[in-house]
C-alpha cells in the first residue's frame, strides 16, 4: 500500500467560501455562529472579502483555522478540500478528518487516502488497532482494524451514551463494557461486571454489584468482592478501600442512601453558612458540583437549579479506609480511619496561607487548574480577575458561577470580548451588547497584511 502525505492548506477565500456553505447547509459544526456573523455583517458568504474571512476565521477558530489534504508522490491531491481539523490517533497507519471544524462528522481513512468509515460522531484509536465510533444517533460500537484486509471488524456494540475511557490490552486482555476479550477478539471470561481495569501480574480489578474484587485470565475469582475501591497490582501490591461497617445496614448492604444524602444536606449548610453574600439558590457546594466531570452547561444548569444527583462512590473515600494487600488478599498495611465530615470541613475551609502566586502561575499555564484551586479563591473575586489576566480562557469554567456577575462579566469582556461574550448570561449579553459590537467593529479594522491567505505547506508533526 502507497503511503500518502498529509498537508496543511490555509484558508484561502475560495477555500474558506466551500467551507461555510458546506457547514450551513449541513447544520453542524459552527453551523448557527457562522449564520450570526453572516447577519451582523449583512453579507451573503459569496460576496465576503479577504478581510471579512479573516475576522470570520479569527473569531470561530482562534487557534487557527487549516485545511487538510492528502498528496502522493506526484504531488496531486486526493481529497476534497473541505477537511478542517485533523483528530490525533494512537495509530500510525490510520488518519481522521472533520468536514466542519472541531468537531462531529468525522472520516476515517487509511494510509492510503481510502475512507474507511465516513460521517463519524466520534472516533478514538487505541493500541491494538482497537477504534471506537459513535455515529450519528449516538450509537457506539467498538472495532478491531485488521490491517492486512484495510477492514474494520466489530468487536461489540457498546451501550448508548455511556462514557468510556481508554480501551487497551494489557497481558493480552481487553476490557469491553462488562468482560474482557483476548487477543483473538474471543471471550474470555463472564460479561457480567460492572467495571474493569487492566490485567496485571496475573489478575484484574473488577467490580460486581458496587464491590471490587480480583479476577485471574480466566474469568476465576481469586479475591472475593470485598472492597469499595481496587487499584491495579504493581510488585505485588494493590491499593483497596475497605468499607467501614459503620455504613452497612442490617440486611449487610453498604453505603445506604439516607447516610449519603444526610453527608450531602452538611455540605449544603456548609456553603450556605460560609458564603451568604451569594443567592440562596447557589446551596450546593462548589467542592460537590466542581468534582463532577459534565459539560460547562450542564454543570451551570446543575448548579442554578441545584438538582444535582451524585452515585454514591462519588464520595468513596470518606466511608471508609484504604489499605495494601497482597496477590492473595492479605492486608499488608491499614491506614487510619476517615472521619467524611471533618475532611470536608478540612477541604473547604479557608486557608489564609493560601499560596495565591503558585495558583496563577498553573493557572496562566493550563486553565483548567482553575477547577482545582480552593472555594475560598474560588468566590474571591480580586483572585479571579488576576486568574482571568493570567489566561482569559479560564472564564470557560468560570462561568458556572460568574456567567450573570456584572463585575466579572464585564471584566473578563474587557480581557477577552470574543472568547467570553458567548460564556455570558442572556441579561448580561443584552447588556454589553454594544460594547461587544463595536470591538468587532475595532477588529474588523486591524490590519491583517500578516495573515497569508495563500496556499502553505507544513509538514511537522503530521503521522505520514
């Protein structure tokens, strides 16, 4: 199989014009964003200019907009030119285009240029020339990709809108949704678990029914389902957390309901005691709502409307203590028992030591650490607008709480107008309104004779 090179192509006009009509009618990818801008501007997309396009481009893709293609040796390309993003893949022999941005709509294809799967969701590639996909109507399926034929094989169909994580073999075992298969792709052991980890010095870490235990390869229990928590063995180790016996109740089930959500009712009066200045609908804690992995929308819907559910091993390590065990379940070493409530009040309360320089600089590296620093800087409002200084695109999580804040809004509109306008609440968009239009005005007049529109080549990091 001739291997072909990948290229990156500016957005020329003509290219660019392809590209918005593709999208809108399409409706995907910047689909609505691109039809706003259109009506600001009282354009059709065939009369736009160079310097329109490039404030357009600007504005939708700060991180730059390109265009992919794929050359062979004779230098022609075998794409159509609408490929805009290219999706990293832990294989070497296979690539992933976007039709319409960042996202959704999805090719893949192989070394060759022939596409192997077209108008994909989502597609991820792991070791083992494993893929995942998610088609259109949120179906996932998980495939082997057999080389020799250019064939993806299906392996299972995975449970619709699940959220999985990596899929790797380890000791030539792969765990899929509720039991593992070898390197044949066969069945080895029961499909009847909750969760799984990765096989390691002989056994893996399963859990069946909300308790953790070790299987061997062949799908034998070795340790029994004891535990609330179970880490992967290493030298012959393993961390696991077992369960007080203060929180079993009579008939023997652990973690009962009623404790959980008595724990979750002290953190409510926790944050409505610690911080009044807030309005009373803001009753979950930030320390609760922040430890959830969800969208920057649903957490805002979550956290305004404080209807927040949490699975009860959200909180696993305050019922309970962990310990080291050995390949045969002997516990080596026990730590300390914790005390749940006083490790949230530890948690949670505010530290005048606070070190609020080593936080700015992680944050003005990557913003997301913004999600780790403590609730008392959390809602201190000087601290946040030196974060927003530091990176500006931290507002994307700070917008949980400060979307509708006339101080931070208006701040942070200042800072980065294009970024954060589209993060503000309706009242606060009506409000800044003309304050946001007339900097578009101010960008639409820079001067853009740096930007090439012309067609480059760039060949660095690219897999072929």
């Amino acid at each position: 199989m001739k291997k072909v090179k990948i290229i990156k192509l500016e957005p020329t006009l003509e290219l660019s014009k392809v590209f918005y009509k593709n999208t809108i009618d399409a409706q995907v990818g910047m689909c609505y964003e691109l039809q706003d801008i259109l009506a600001s501007l009282n354009k059709d997309i065939n009369n736009l200019t160079d310097k329109e396009i490039v404030f357009i481009n600007k504005k939708l893709f700060p991180d730059h907009l390109e265009f992919y293609n794929l050359e062979n040796n004779q230098g022609q390309l075998l794409l159509p030119t609408i490929y805009t993003y290219m999706q990293p893949l832990q294989n070497n022999n296979l690539v992933c285009f976007s039709k319409f941005g960042e996202d959704q709509q999805y090719d893949l294809m192989d070394s060759s240029g022939k596409i192997i799967y077209s108008d994909a969701r989502d597609i991820s590639a792991f070791d083992n020339n494993v893929i995942f996909i998610q088609d259109h109507d949120l179906n996932q399926r998980l495939y082997h990709y057999d080389a020799n034929n250019n064939q993806l094989k299906l392996i299972a169909e995975l449970e619709k809108n699940k959220m999985y994580g990596e899929f790797k073999f380890s000791e030539n075992r792969l765990f899929v949704d509720s039991g593992y298969y070898d390197e044949n792709l066969e069945p080895t052991t029961p499909f009847c678990f909750d969760n799984g980890k990765e096989y390691s010095e002989g056994l893996a870490a399963v859990s069946l029914n909300g308790k953790w235990g070790y299987i061997n390869a062949k799908g034998e229990v070795i340790i029994d389902f004891q535990f609330g928590y179970a880490s992967s063995f290493k030298k012959g180790m393993a961390k696991v957390l077992i369960i007080s016996p203060t929180f079993k109740n009579p008939r023997g089930e652990w973690i009962e309901k009623e404790c959980f959500n008595n724990i979750h009712n002290k953190n409510r009066e926790w944050f409505a005691t610690s911080f009044p200045q807030f309005p009373k609908k803001h009753i979950i804690p930030l320390s609760v709502i922040r430890k959830i992995e969800c969208s920057k929308y649903k957490s805002k819907k979550l956290y305004h409307n404080f209807s927040l559910e949490i699975e009860e091993d959200e909180m696993l390590n305050g019922y309970g203590t962990y310990a080291t065990i050995d390949l045969n379940g002997n516990i080596l070493k026990q730590e300390e028992h914790i005390n749940l409530e006083e490790s949230i009040n530890q948690e949670n309360t505010i530290n005048v030591n606070t070190n609020q320089n080593s936080w700015l600089e992680k944050i003005t590296k990557n913003s997301f650490v913004i999600n780790s620093i403590p609730d008392d800087l959390f809602v201190n409002k000087q601290f946040i607008k030196q974060a927003l200084q530091a990176n500006p695109t931290t507002f994307e999580y700070l917008s949980l709480l400060y979307s509708d804040d006339e101080e931070i809004g208006s701040f942070a509109l200042q800072i980065a107008p294009v970024f954060c306008y589209d993060l503000l609440s309706d009242r606060l968009k009506a409000l800044y309104k003309s304050q946001y239009e007339a900097y578009q005005e101010e960008e639409m007049d820079l001067d853009t004779s740096n930007i090439s529109l012309t067609e480059q080549e760039d060949d660095s990091d690219l897999p072929f």
